[in-house]
C-alpha cells in the first residue's frame, strides 16, 4: 500500500509545522513536500522518506547537524541546509543509503562514518571550515556534479577504508589541501576540477589509494598530486621524518658558478620515508591536465607508488614529476613540460618507468636522477633542456631504449660519480657541449646517433665505458674523446665529418677500438696522445683532412688490420719517443704513407701501401730486426694534431705494442721476484709451466697455427696469508708481457664488491666491477661468499651467473681467479655447471711450515735493516713449532706480525738499556740492529 504524502506549510490548516514532525508521523516510503520559509531544527532520518522543497526551503540547525541519517533510503531534494559551527557537521550521514539531489550546504561539512553509502548528485558545499567534506569508516560515498568553494580548509578528507567517487566536480578556492586521503581510503576523481587549492590539489598517505580520470588540477599552492608514505602501494608503513632537501640542477663548467646550484621552486616538504612495500590499490592518473603548481606537478614521496598516463604536466614552478626516497612511478604517453625546474626528478631509491613520453622546454634538465635512482625511459623524447637533457649521479642507474633527446644547452646524456647509463636505439642532436658524456661513472650505448653537437662523446672515468654499432656525425670538435687515464671499448663505431679529431685519445689512455669507420674528419682520423695505449683493430680511416693517424711525442699504440686512405697529410706520423706497431695496415690514396720523428720507433708487419711514390712502410724491419732503420724527418704541419690540448699524464703499466726484448726483461724480473717468493714450491711450478704454455701459444700463432687448448682463469685454494693476491699480481704480469692481457693490472674484490642489497643491483654492480678489470685480472677473495650454505634465494647466485656470461662474452680480455679455503672452493665450483667448466687449473697454496716462517721473519728484518742472529733464529724456530695453527693462524701475515712486535720489543730493550747509562745516543749499530731471543713475543702469536 502506497505511503500517503506529507505536507509541511506552518500556518496551513492540515499540514505540519516542522519537518520533524512530518518526519515522525510518515510512513517508510512516504513523500514529504516542504513549503518555502526557513525551518530552524534538527532532522534526523532513519526511514525511507522523501523531502522535497517547494521553492527556497532553507533548514538551519538547532544544534548540531541539520540532517543527521542513521538508516534507511531517505532523500533530501532542493534543500539549503545550514550549520551552526563552521567546523563541525551540517549533514551527517552514519548508516543507510541517503540521496541529496541539489542541495547546498552551508556553514559546516557534510561528514560520511559508519557504513553510510550516500548519493550526492548537484549539491555544493560552501563556507566550511577545515574539511568541506569528511569521509571515515567503511562508507561508500557517491558524488555527482558537486561543487566546493568558499570554504577555509581542504575539500575533501577520506580516511579509514573510506571509498569515494566524484564526477565532474569543482573543487575550488579551499585555502588548504583538495582533495586528502589517508590510512586505506581511496578516491575515484572523473572529469573533476580542482583549482586555486593553498596546498596540494590532492594529497595520499599512509597506504591510501586514488584514480584520477580528465581531471584539471591547477593554480595550487603546493604539489598537485603529492604522495607520501606507502600511498599507492596498499599497505601499511613506518612514520619517520624525511629530510627536506632539493633536487639540483645539472652544473655547467662553461659557467663559472656553484657545481650544484639548488633548482628553484622544488623543495620536498615534510612528509614521511617508510620501507618500501608491494601493493594493489595504486594511484593512478590518466588523461589528467596538471599546471600552474608551487612547486611539482606530481611528487611521490616515501614508499608511494603512482602510475600516470595519457597525462599533460605543464608550467610547474618545481619539477614536473618528482619521485624520491623509496617510491615509484610508471610513467606513460607522458608530456612533461614547459616547467620552471626538471620535468623528472628521480633521487634516493626512487624507481621510475617512462614509455612514449615527452619531456621538453624545462629550465633546467631533462631528467635529473642521483642517489641510488633506477630510471627506465623507452621511446622517450626529451628536448629543448637549459641544462643537459638527461644528467646522472651519485649511484643512479638508467636504461634508455629508442629515445630522442635533443636541443639542450648542456650535454645530451651526462654520467657522473658512480652512476650507470645504458642507452640502446637513442638519437642525440643539438646538444651544444657534448651529445654522450660519462664523468666517472660507467656507460654502455649500442645503436645510438649522435650529430649535431659540439662534441660527439666525452669519456673520462676508471670504468670503462662501452660504445657499440654507434654513429657519430657533423660534431664541432672531436667525435669521440678518449680522456686521460681512462680505458673504453669501441665496438663497429662510426665518426663522420668532425670538426677536429674523429677519435682522440688522451694521456693514459687505454682504449679497444675494433672494427667501425672515420671519416671525412676536419683534422686527423685518430689522435694519440703523450702515455696513450690503444688497441685499434680493423678500423678504417678515410679523407682526413689531416693524418690518418697522428701519434704525437710519447704515444704508443697496437694497429693492426687497419686502412688509412685518402688523407691530405701523411697517412701515419709518429711523434718523438712514440712507439707505433702497424700489422697487416694498408695505406692508399695518399701522397705519404709515414712520417716519423728520428726518436720514434715504428713496427710495420705486413702492410701494404698503394699509389705512395715512396712508400716507407714496405721499408722497416719487423720486430727484432730494427738496426738499420732509416729515420725520416718530421715536417711542420705534419705535426699539429686536430683536436684538444696536450698535457702531461701518469704513464699506465700496461705494455702495448713492446718489443721482444722489452718483453724478455719483463719476464725474467717477473721470473727472479716469483723466486724470491718464500716456499710455495708448488705454486711457482704451476706459474712456470703455464707462462711456457703461454710463450708457446704466442709462438704457434705467430707462425700462423693453431692455438693449444688455453684455460687462463684460476681457483687459488689456500688459507689466509699464503700469497694468493701477490701471485696473482705476478700472473698478470706474465699474461701482460707476453701480449695475452692489454694491461695485467690486478683487479681485487670479495662478496661486498659483487653482490647487492636489492633485487636488480647485483648484476650491474658485478658488470662495473668486471669491466674494471677488462685487460687485468680479477681477483675475487673468499669467492665461495657467493654462494653461503643454506641460502637459496641468496644474491650471490645471481653474481656467479652474471660472472659466467661476462668470463664468456670477454674471454679474451680478462683473466678470473678466484680465492678462498680449499672446502670453500669446492663448493662454489659445485654451485654452477658454467663456472666449474671455466675453472680446471687450481693452484693449491699450501700453509708455511716453521722453517718458511722464519725466512719471512728474516726478510722483513733484512728489509728494514735488522739482522737476525743465530740463536734468535733457533728460538724463532721453536716459536713458530709450538704457534696454534688456529682459524687466527695467519701464515705470513702472522710472521710479518711477529717480526713487528719483535721490533717493538726491541726499541724498548735497547731504550732501557742505554737509558740505565744514560747515553742513548752513543749506542752501537749492533746494539740497534740485532734481534735477540728476548725480543720474541711472549705467548701466543698474532
């Protein structure tokens, strides 16, 4: 049966004088039509009742809120409902599913608790304080067409497991935050509208969720979206301050200012740095408009997680997006631009994925990542930067796949301190200093374009940086710069049309070039500098403007199955004191094929040389047969090299391109400081006989067959203190000597070194420390750390795979041995199939016995000017026959220990003695030099 209507007109004969009293007296389902008037009470609602108002009905609370519902569908149609206390509730909905169609409420919020599912659908919310609305409890709230203004506080706070949907509302002029969610709420925003906010437009902490969908965010006071704590991530976190610091623009060396002025407009504020954690809720942004903001567009603090897409971030005063501490973003189809600092910002263990995104016209970089950053930008543009597009530091990592990067005012791409880049498929132009440049950190490209810069690629760091099938073309200066000291790899590279040098090579240097092309350069193909080492093979160089290759005063270099045409000047100058050996080169198109200082030593082997009318090259002996030589004086303008400034360098230990004699020297001093080594028969058996299968390999290759069967990576098994590291640095040396390793340089490293803390840092921090050792020797200490018994998911696994693919990918060019106790050994050969394969030689270091110790003992004293008297050595023997052989049992290391607190002991017999005579000075050189058995430690040893 149908409920009958309810009228409420004061004065009326049949009508009700309050809306409560209609209230009361209706029937669930009944329709209440309320005159115009104002009707100062408080309704409470707990039935399924209309209210509809005739004309203007305005209801002011008595005391507390105007409506309160505590179940039922009831529904409020056309009602201005007004507060009494700003800040606290004009309606408030505890339970049922309550609808408000049209209504404006003022003077307080409208508060949701409970599990309370109201529809509000045209209403606005005018002249609260502190919240214009407030969620909690397990409500569900919808929104339809609201519209928030006047009020003075935040628009909308969502805590608890509050869930909220607006659409197409206005959100505008709340003097504090838009919209703020904390706890577990979460907010679907769509085709909503929030301006003019005195803080963020919307704010998520704790592990609150948020989706935003073609909303406007504009003109706040703050960030317009902020994210802190575990926000996006749907669980709980820590509560500890984070440090309130700024992202910093890329420095400039061409502008004398701060190397780290602070970026303007961008500083984090102060929120939280909790773990981070996996969830599923996440904020999400798409086909959003964010501009105008004091401060980021979007900033993802803490552990928060946030994926944007399809969106427009434009005319921040801070960066466009910025992640810090321990969130992450996923960013897609993203424009980031026209900001008044960084379009992305990437800092702490921030982790950000862009696809298909655009970052352009900034006033400082392009992207900006220091600390322990992991960026990855796929199909990116980034453009038109103040500063470089792309700059890199402290430990960050980046991986930038099919990106164009173009016209910045800086560098293109910068690496700097420990930071790694690894660029695939990238195009760089315009960039008015250098297009690639790696400062100290580490970098591989393959596949990328470089052209239009000043500079094409500047490398100067200790790692050694890799450049694959890459092409560098129409640079002002140099195409790729070599710095000092600094080893790289140059794999199929292509320099076209550089203003100076197509390849330079500074002072120190240790380069690989194989394969690849120079051409049409505006100075010399390749320029070696004072103490350079390069390895270039199979490189062609043609119509240089200058030399083909230029070596100036002190360079050296191996070159072999090189071509040199077309050059206007000689095809080859070798400065004073360089040292040059060409293998099976070809010269051609040229009117000189060399031109040498009498001071230079130069190796041809197999060369040809066509249309030279006097060829020299066809002339020199090969190595060995050098006497005779003819020297060919220098030239003026054949001695200006293109491109970059000499200057003195630290000359490498490294032999490239020696001679057989230099070679034969090295060996044998190699051979008496292995003998001098005290004990270690055995080992020294197994270096010989190696180093002669060595000298043997080098000898059926230069006589055109094949090579024997060559393993040359080690497993030392040996206790501490036996000489593992110092054999391993003998055994570069031998591999260094003998032309089998560029450098022979020793490597040393242990679990700490390869194995990182995280998922996704030990493969690059176990690649870095192994290109370190690239033309060396790896020494990996205690290697059975790798694999710790009883940890299966442990780190090391993943840096024992990543060795194995290295040992392959560079078999040539680095010598692995690791180290450690001989179980221990064992079972890290057991761990994986692909390493034990690579390790068949174990060279056992067996412990001294009391007669070596004492030797150690005497050649610390003959070293240090101390002489060991007989019977001090018969009681050393006796020490050493009754020292614990302990896990703190130190083989030499203990010796050496001894023999220190000998001289100790020593020093203060001798200072007694001539003390109680009272002439120290006077004392004899037997007096100061001769140990006796008094001076041995008492006890135990070290």
């Amino acid at each position: 049966m149908k409920a009958a209507a309810q009228r409420v007109a004061p004065g009326s004969w049949g009508a009700h004088r309050t809306i409560g009293a209609a209230v009361r007296g209706a029937r669930p389902g009944a329709l209440i039509t309320v005159q115009a008037g104002t009707y100062i009470e408080s309704v409470v609602l707990d039935k399924d009742v209309s209210l509809v108002a005739k004309g203007e009905v305005r209801l002011v609370a008595a005391r507390g809120p105007a409506v309160t519902v505590h179940a039922g569908r009831a529904e409020l149609r056309g009602f201005v409902l007004s507060g009494t206390a700003p800040r606290e509730a004009a309606v408030l909905l505890r339970g049922g599913e309550p609808v408000l169609r049209d209504c404006e409420i003022t003077g307080g919020r409208v508060e949701v608790t409970g599990a309370a599912a109201p529809l509000l659908t045209g209403c606005s919310v005018r002249q609260a304080e502190g919240a214009a609305l407030w969620l909690t409890g397990t409500s569900r709230t919808t929104l339809e067409g609201l519209t928030v203004g006047g009020c003075d506080g935040d628009g909308l706070v969502a805590g608890d497991e509050a869930r909220a949907e607006l659409t197409d509302a206005v959100l505008d002029g709340v003097t504090g935050r838009g919209v703020v969610l904390t706890a577990g709420a979460h907010v679907t925003l769509t085709r909503c509208e929030i301006r003019g906010s005195g803080g963020a437009a919307v704010l998520a902490e704790g592990h609150a969720g948020a989706t935003l969908r073609e909303c406007r965010l504009h003109g706040t006071g703050g960030p317009g979206v902020w994210l802190r704590g575990t926000a996006g991530r749907g669980t709980s976190a820590d509560s500890t301050p984070v440090r309130d610091d700024k992202p910093v623009r890329d420095d400039n060396p061409v502008r004398e200012s701060d190397p780290h002025p602070q970026s303007r407009g961008s500083a984090l504020p102060r929120g939280v740095e909790p773990r981070t954690t996996r969830g599923t809720q996440g904020v999400r942004l798409r086909g959003c408009e964010i501009f105008r903001t004091a401060g980021a567009g979007v900033l993802a603090d803490g552990g928060s997680a946030v994926l944007l897409d399809a969106c427009h971030v434009h005319h921040t005063s801070g960066a466009a997006v910025l992640v810090t501490a321990e969130a992450a973003a996923e960013l897609t189809a993203v424009r980031a631009v026209d900001c008044e600092d960084t379009a992305l910002v990437v800092s702490g263990s921030g982790t950000v994925a862009a696809h298909d995104s655009t970052f352009a016209r900034t006033a400082a970089n392009g992207l900006y990542a220091v600390d322990q950053a992991d960026v990855s930008l796929i199909g990116c543009t980034v453009r038109d930067t103040a500063y470089s597009a792309l700059h890199l530091g402290g430990g960050a990592r980046a991986r930038v796949c099919g990106c164009t990067v173009a016209d910045s005012a800086e560098y293109g791409m910068r690496v700097t301190e420990r930071a790694e880049l690894l660029a695939d498929d990238c195009e760089v132009t315009g960039a008015e200093l250098a297009g690639v440049s790696v400062e100290g950190g580490d970098a591989a490209l393959r596949d990328c374009r470089i052209s239009g810069t000043r500079e094409g690629v500047r490398l100067r760091t200790s790692h050694r940086p890799l450049l694959a099938d890459c092409e560098i073309a129409g640079t002002a200066e140099t195409g790729v710069r070599i710095g000092r000291d600094t080893g790289a790899r140059l794999e199929n590279v292509t320099i076209t049309a550089s203003g100076t040098a197509g390849l330079l090579l500074e002072e120190g240097s240790t380069a690989v070039v194989d394969g690849g092309a120079i051409r049409e350069t505006a100075g010399s193909g390749i320029v070696v500098r004072a103490g350079a080492r390069p390895r270039i093979h199979g490189t062609t160089v043609a119509s240089p403007a200058k030399n083909g290759l230029f070596v100036e005063e002190g360079g050296e270099g191996r070159y072999e199955d090189c071509r040199f045409t077309g050059s206007r000047f000689p095809a080859v100058y070798a400065g004073a004191r360089s040292r040059v050996l060409l293998r099976r080169c070809t010269v051609d198109g040229t009117e000189q094929d060399l031109l040498r200082d009498e001071e230079a030593e130069v190796t041809a082997e197999d060369c040809r040389v066509e249309g030279v009318s006097e060829p020299v090259l066809p002339t020199l002996a090969p190595a060995g047969e050098r006497a005779g030589r003819t020297a060919v004086p220098a030239v003026a303008h054949a001695a200006v090299p293109a491109g970059g400034a000499a200057g003195g360098g630290a000359r490498d230990q490294d032999a490239s391109g020696d001679d057989a004699g230099s070679a034969g020297e090295k060996l044998a001093a190699l051979h008496a400081e292995l003998d001098r080594l005290v004990g270690l028969d055995g080992v020294k058996r197994d270096v010989v006989t190696l180093t002669k299968l060595m000298q043997m390999v080098t000898i059926r290759q230069a006589a055109g067959l094949s090579a024997p069967p060559l393993n040359r990576h080690l497993v030392f098994a040996g206790n501490p203190g036996t000489g593992k590291t110092t054999v391993a640095r003998l055994y570069g040396g031998f591999l260094a000597a003998l032309g089998l390793l560029s450098r022979g340089h020793l490597v040393e490293a242990d679990r700490g070194d390869l194995v990182g803390e995280y998922v996704g840092h030990t493969a690059p921090r176990t690649t870095a420390v192994f290109r370190r050792a690239l033309g060396g020797v790896l020494f990996i200490d205690e290697a059975y750390s790798l694999v710790p018994q009883g940890h299966q998911m442990d780190f090391g696994a993943e840096a024992v795979s990543t060795l194995v693919k290295l040992m392959e990918d560079h078999r040539d060019e680095v010598v692995v041995i690791v180290a450690g106790y001989p179980d221990g050994m064992n079972r890290l050969l057991e761990s994986n199939a692909g390493l034990a394969s690579r390790f068949t030689r174990t060279l056992r270091f067996e412990d001294y016995s009391s007669a070596e110790l004492v030797r150690i003992v005497e050649h610390q004293a003959d070293s240090h000017e101390y002489t060991v008297v007989p019977e001090t050595t018969e009681a050393l023997h006796g020490y050493f026959e009754t020292l614990p052989r302990g896990e703190q049992f130190g083989n030499g290391r203990s010796a050496r220990q001894v023999f220190q607190l000998m001289t100790e002991r020593h020093a203060q017999r001798v200072a007694e003695l001539c003390l109680s005579t009272a002439d120290l000075a006077a004392a004899g050189p037997e007096l100061l030099t001769a140990l006796l058995p008094a001076d041995l430690p008492p006890g135990e040893a070290p």
